[in-house]
C-alpha cells in the first residue's frame, strides 16, 4: 500500500462494511415480509443460503475489521482475495444470468444495486489499493474454488431435498442435473480466471513494491566487508 493512501484505509473500510450492510439489511424484507412465524425461520434459512448474501457478509466483515483497526485471519491478504474474486464473479453473474429474471422495486431493488454494483467494484479498487501485496501463488487458486464448490454441493443437496434452489440456474429440478453441471463448470472457470488475475496483479504490485524499497548505492560507495 503506498504510504500516500494510507490516510483513508479505513475510511474506505468503513464505507464499503456499510455499504455491503445495508444492502443486506434491505434485501432480508423481501423474503420475511407477510409470512408466519415458521415461514419466517425457513425464509430466513433460504436467505442466508444465497451466495451474493454470504459474500457480502464476508466482505462487510473484513472491512469492519480493518475500519476498526482488528487485524486477524479475516483481513489476511488470501481471505481479503478470496472475498473479491467471489464477489466480482456473484456481481457478473447476476448481470449476465438474473438481471433480466429478477424486477425488484423500492429498498429490494436499493439492495440489488448495492450487493450487485456498488459493494463488488468497491472492494475490488479497495483491495487494489489497500490489501498487502506479493504473497500469493498460483495455488492459492486452487484452494479458493473450495468454497464456491462446497456452496454448489449444498445448493443442489438441500434444493433436492426441500425443493428450493438458491438461483433459477442452480434447479436441477427444472433444468436437470446436466445443464446445472454445464453452468457450474462455467462459473468454476470464471472462479479460476478470475482468481489467476489477482493472483498476477499481486505479483506484478508485489515486485513494484519490492523494487522501490532496495535502496541504491550511492556513486562511488562501496559495500562494507562481512
């Protein structure tokens, strides 16, 4: 991180938990509204199931953590990474796959644009500017797809059981399972490009950084012994 930005690390962090807050808390409404008590709980299960959901929440808490200066495992430089690179893929593929499924009006529709439009390109210009950088490898890619991965297994197995399926492209019991799986490799590869990308920007930012700090000898100096 350049020293000149430094100043509005957690400002920014502030801003983006906020944000990515908000977009949750707004979007919860639409799926509690008007239902009895037990409707509630399920509704709320089926909430929290949803992908963009989980990313903003993971997103709102590590940049709370920084904003608030408690560093630890979440605000690591492969947690932060992950978090962005699930988060850009959930961005684009609302706009690809859902924009044109989904109509939503008033606060639902302020929490589509947050969570889908404002809280990923956010995070991701956050995590260029702010997010250390120069430890990744080209295995952290591997490790990343986990999730996405574990998320789909439990998509598809409670949607088999309950009958409810996080996104229309996730029902296997509308478009079987073949076209799921096709759809599902495509978003995996979107994982992994996108992955790669951060990986090769963090090395590239990583040796610059590592450049500007050797500082030269002066002309005419030589090393001392030892």
């Amino acid at each position: 991180m350049r020293p000149q930005f430094a100043t509005f690390q957690r400002p920014a962090a502030a801003a983006i938990a906020i944000a990515a807050l908000i977009g949750v808390a707004f979007h919860y409404p639409d799926f509690v509204l008007g239902k009895d008590a037990w409707s509630v709980v399920w509704s709320t299960v089926d909430f929290f199931s949803k992908f963009t959901i989980e990313c903003n929440l993971l997103v709102a808490a590590i940049t709370a953590a920084i904003a608030v200066d408690r560093r630890g495992v979440i605000t690591r430089l492969r947690v932060a990474s992950a978090a962005c690179i699930y988060l850009l893929v959930a961005g684009v593929t609302y706009a690809v796959l859902l924009n044109d499924v989904y109509h939503p009006e008033g606060i639902t529709l302020i929490a589509i644009v947050l969570q889908h439009y404002v809280v990923p390109p956010a995070y991701f210009v956050f995590w260029l500017l702010f997010v250390p950088k120069g430890e990744l490898s080209v295995r952290d890619a591997a490790i990343w797809l986990f999730f996405p991965l574990a998320y789909t297994g439990y998509s598809l197995l409670r949607g088999a059981v309950i009958g409810w399926y996080p996104y229309p492209f996730l029902d296997a019991g509308a478009l079987g399972y073949g076209a799921v799986l096709q759809t599902v490799a495509l978003m995996i590869l979107g994982f992994s490009l996108v992955g790669l990308l951060l990986i090769a920007i963090d090395r590239a930012m990583g040796r610059r950084l590592r450049r500007r700090t050797v500082v030269p000898l002066s002309a005419g100096t030589q090393p001392g012994p030892g």
